[in-house]
C-alpha cells in the first residue's frame, strides 16, 4: 500500500465524508487480538495522569507516549500487538486526553508523570528494567527523561519526531465545540495534513479525543492553551545526554523527519544511535502502518 503525499491531493477532514458513521475495519484488522485496555489514574504533582495498559503483569515492561494534543489511546493496536510480548501501559500528558489540566507545562512536569505512571503501574519493582516509547512532540520529554533517569530505563525508542536545533512547538487552537458528536468528528483532522487510507484508525482516535460537556455539546479533549503555558526548554541539546540506548524511527512518507533532520539528529545523538525507517507511512506511524510498527518496536526492544 502506497500513501505517498501529494500535498495538493491531501484532504483536510478524512471523517467528513462518513457523516458520523465508524468506518468499517480494514480486512487484516480481524486476524488481530485487540483486547480493550484497562484505565488507571495517579496523581501527579497535584494532577490526575490517566493512563491505560494492557498485557501481562511480570512481562517486561513498555510506556507509550503520544504527541501534541493527543491522548493514550492514539496508539490504537499497537499497544495491543506489543501486548503479546510486554506488559504495556500508555499515558495522556497533562493537558491531552483525560488527564488534567495545569496552569502552566514544562518538559520537566511530563518528565515526573512519566515517571509516576511507571511507578504506580510497577514497571520499576522487577528485575528487568522498563523501556520507553515516545512519539513525536512526546520524545521532546522523553529525552529530557533520558538525560535524568536514563538509567532507570533499558531502551528509548523515537517515533517520528521533528527534534531539531531551533524548533519549537507552535502549533495554537481555539476552544471549539459542536452541537452533535457528527459534526465534531467531520471536523477532526490531523497534523500535520496527511492522508490515511486505515479511516477505522483514524475514527477511533477521533471519537476518543471527544469529550461531551454538560450543556450537550462536544469538544475536543484538550487545553486550547498549552503551547501558550508551555515553559519550552532545548530537548536537542539534551539527545548526548542520554543515559540509556536510543534509536529513531521514522515514516519514509513523513514530512516531519526529511532526510536533513535525521542527519542532525544522528550527529548530536549518543554513538550507536539507530535510524529506522517504516515504509508506506508518513508521520501518524501507527495509523498508517501499525503491524510493521509493532514488529519494528518488537525487534529494537529485543535487543535491550
């Protein structure tokens, strides 16, 4: 399957034209083992962090982080396909998902929820340390954890991310609502532009991203304000830093990760740094190609 992205042929909302209705599941989704996960919460720094897992209690241990306004569930059957293998638990950072908002966001701050997660879900109390995956804005905490606690940790893995010298976080929303849980998700659309041919996936993000207000209207499940309370700090400078084995992977269709970006993150990157690209994908990984980046994540984490 091809996705390659012509910019001129994106479309902006890909839900619209289901006016509402799910998607039907791609033909290979059947074949798959897609249990439900289970939903925690702990508090951290004064913040409920809600996090979901799945697998069995005593397997090695695996955290999943999303991206820029996202949520835990954005991983869709990723987390359920690495299930077979490791006890997995993914997070929403304060701010997205169902997790609680804060009045103000550092790296740092998602640094100690990360962590607390880990904790209250005992990936520290065995013998085999945890590890850790972190896509896009998600790695930019990631490796500020790395860099502090890395030795807690047997692997990191980054997913697609844009981390390079002098970029930040820009993207800004406003607080939309919608009358019918229809027209919220006719709007969703994903950032940055890209097409998806998996609607299913896409749908399923979608509606987990909604909430529903008490005057009946639906929103998405975010503060509209976080990048402007973000206290931003240099996450490349930190990538030497690191105290735990790191590798990159990458969409080969990605526009976030060109060939550019990947040559700065390998230079400033500790030696023995990897670089693997998923074909057929461009950002959103694990919408357009879940299987292969299961079985990529798999084989990176088997050699913790």
């Amino acid at each position: 399957m091809s996705i390659r992205q012509d910019t001129n042929a994106i479309v902006k909302y890909p839900l619209a034209r289901f006016r509402g209705a799910q998607p039907a599941p791609a033909s290979w989704i059947s074949h798959l083992d897609l249990g439900e996960p289970e939903t925690h919460h702990v508090t951290v720094l004064g913040a409920e962090v809600e996090y979901c897992t799945w697998g069995q209690v005593g397997l090695p241990s695996v955290l999943l982080v999303h991206g820029l306004f996202a949520h835990s569930r954005w991983w869709g059957p990723v987390a359920p396909l690495l299930a077979r293998n490791f006890r997995v638990a993914s997070l929403s950072l304060c701010g997205m998902g169902r997790s609680d908002w804060r009045s103000e966001y550092s790296f740092g701050i998602h640094v100690e929820e990360m962590l607390g997660v880990m904790r209250d879900a005992g990936f520290f109390d065995g013998g085999v340390k945890p590890a850790l995956v972190a896509h896009s804005f998600g790695a930019h905490s990631a490796i500020m954890l790395a860099a502090s606690h890395g030795d807690e940790l047997s692997r990191m893995i980054l997913v697609d991310t844009g981390m390079a010298p002098g970029k930040h976080p820009s993207s800004s929303t406003k607080q939309r609502r919608y009358k019918t849980l229809n027209d919220a998700l006719s709007r969703f659309r994903l950032s940055p532009p890209q097409n998806c041919e998996n609607f299913w996936l896409v749908d399923e993000v979608a509606r987990h991203g909604l909430v529903k207000d008490t005057d009946a209207s639906w929103r998405w499940c975010f503060d509209p304000d976080y990048v402007r309370k973000l206290r931003y700090s240099n996450s490349f400078a930190a990538l030497p830093q690191s105290r735990c084995p790191l590798a990159f992977v990458y969409g080969e269709q990605s526009e976030l990760t060109p060939s550019h970006i990947r040559w700065a993150q390998l230079a400033q990157a500790p030696t023995g740094t990897t670089f693997t690209g998923i074909p057929d994908a461009a950002h959103h990984v694990m919408l357009d190609q879940p299987v292969r980046l299961a079985d990529t994540l798999r084989t990176l984490l088997a050699t913790s």
